[in-house]
C-alpha cells in the first residue's frame, strides 16, 4: 500500500463515523487531522488480517447539495422528511497479494473507488430527530484508483441503518448501526474471487466468479466530538455463507472482523453556520 491509498482508506472511515448533532446549527466545513489504528481482512474471504497505523483527515461539510458527514460523502438530489435520493460514494482499500497466501503469485487487488445513485427511506425518527431508522438502498459502480483507472462492477448494497446521536448515560456519544446483504455483478465478484487458468496451482483452481450474494455486513459505529477534537470507533462483521462465491478457492474464510479507532483535531471551520437536521 502506497502511502497516498493508505490516506484514502482511513479517510472513508472516518467520514463513515463523523457525527453532528440532529437539530442543531453547525459549521457549514470543518477540517482536521488525526491519526488511527485499523485491522481488516486482506479481502472479504480471506484468511488474512492486515494492520494499520495511518494519518487520518477529518473533514464534514453540510452544504445544501454537497454533503460529508457520519453517513458518507454525497449529493442530494431529493431531502424530503421521508425520503432522499443521493449520489454516494465509497473507497476500498487495497491489499497486495504477498498479504494474502491464497493470492500468492496474483496481482494485487488496487483500492477502488466506488459512486453511485443511493436512496434512503427514514422508517422511524424521534420527535427530537436524534434517533431514526433508514433503509438504504446504494448502488455504485467501482472504479481502481491507481493507474489508468478499471471499470471492476457494480455493488449493491442494501442496508438497516440505526442512529443515536446521543447516547442515554452518555451525553455526545453517538451509536450508529448498520446491518445488509451485499450483492455484486459478475465483474465485481470476478475481481476479487475468480482465479484465470495462467494462476491456477494445484492447490487452486481456476474459478469463475458469477454475479449475485457475496455475504452479509453487520457494523457497529461509535463517535464523540470534542470541542477540538473528534474520537470514533467501530468493529464490523462480515459472513459469506452461502454466497455465490462462497466455493473460490479464495474464500479461505468466511467470518470476517474488522475495526478501528481513530482520534482527529479540528483546527479549521467556517465561519458560516447552517442547521443540520441528521
């Protein structure tokens, strides 16, 4: 991993946990930098963790279009009390195959970036806007972000989502939840799982990666903003069983965990202030 994709990576996490106060007037930008401790899997199905220690930025913005906060970066097309229809966008990070032995002598798999149309239906709020339950249906298209970029396919990913932005007991801790299936195309699932007859060894065979369920993902995120600072954590869980992919012989296993922590200094803001309502 080149320093730049490292960036990147902790940067996604970050803006995945970033939190504002439902209801409650905020700078319209704020930026920041910090640094995080993060263990993930090679690739969803692998046998391999790979750690990291990482600068992490810190960045929101609550524009009327534009928006990154605790649930991503996007543009909104559509805000209604019930409905939103968004752009997002995501980031993957990378993993050389020297970190994963069943991908031993294959390229290395380059961090994507992944953007698409994405639209939440609010199921529940509060009164006070401080909890609410989503059901978010993201489909983005993924691209890699080093060299001439790749068309690797699409990824569906629909998902629960659970917000408390502030915590019973724990005044300013937030809690976000979010559990989903997640689906790809055929070149989605090829590039990660299928095996061409140039890399197949005895011990792996050449696969084909077909489209359709490659598992389920159950997050758990948890944040606190500081006056100038920003704390936030979370550990995930992944769980192919019965994927499509679930016979490559690069699913070496199918119960993934991941987390991380990370800690940010906010040392700019706009002067400009707007009410945020999630």
């Amino acid at each position: 991993m080149n320093p730049l994709q490292g960036i990147l990576a902790a940067a996604a996490l970050v803006l995945a946990a970033t939190s504002a106060q439902a209801g409650e007037e905020k700078p319209l930008w704020e930026v920041g930098i910090g640094a995080g401790a993060f263990t993930f899997p090679a690739y969803r199905g692998s046998d391999r963790n790979s750690n990291w220690f990482l600068p992490v930025p810190y960045f929101t913005y609550h524009g009327d279009f534009f928006k990154a906060d605790r649930h991503g970066i996007r543009g909104s097309f559509l805000d209604t009390d019930r409905l939103d229809f968004t752009v997002s966008a995501f980031l993957s990070p990378p993993s050389g195959s020297d970190n994963a032995t069943a991908r031993a002598g294959m390229p290395d798999l380059k961090a994507t970036f992944e953007i698409g149309p994405q639209v939440d239906v609010t199921l529940w709020r509060s009164e006070n806007r401080a909890r609410f339950v989503k059901l978010r249906l993201p489909l983005r298209a993924a691209f890699t972000v080093e060299g001439p970029p790749q068309d690797v396919g699409w990824v569906f990913h629909p998902n629960l989502n659970f917000d408390i932005t502030d915590l019973p007991g724990l005044p300013g801790w937030n809690l976000g939840l979010v559990a989903g299936p997640i689906f790809g195309n055929q070149r989605q699932n090829a590039y990660y799982y299928s095996v061409a007859p140039q890399y197949a060894t005895p011990a792996r065979p050449a696969y084909e990666a077909a489209s359709g369920y490659t598992g389920s993902q159950f997050l758990v995120g948890v944040s606190r903003r500081f006056q100038k600072f920003w704390v936030g954590g979370f550990a995930s869980y992944d769980n192919m069983s019965g994927a499509t992919v679930a016979d490559s012989p690069l699913v070496q296993d199918k119960n993934n965990f991941a987390a991380g922590i990370a800690v940010s200094w906010i040392f700019g803001e706009s002067s400009t202030r707007v009410m945020v309502d999630d």
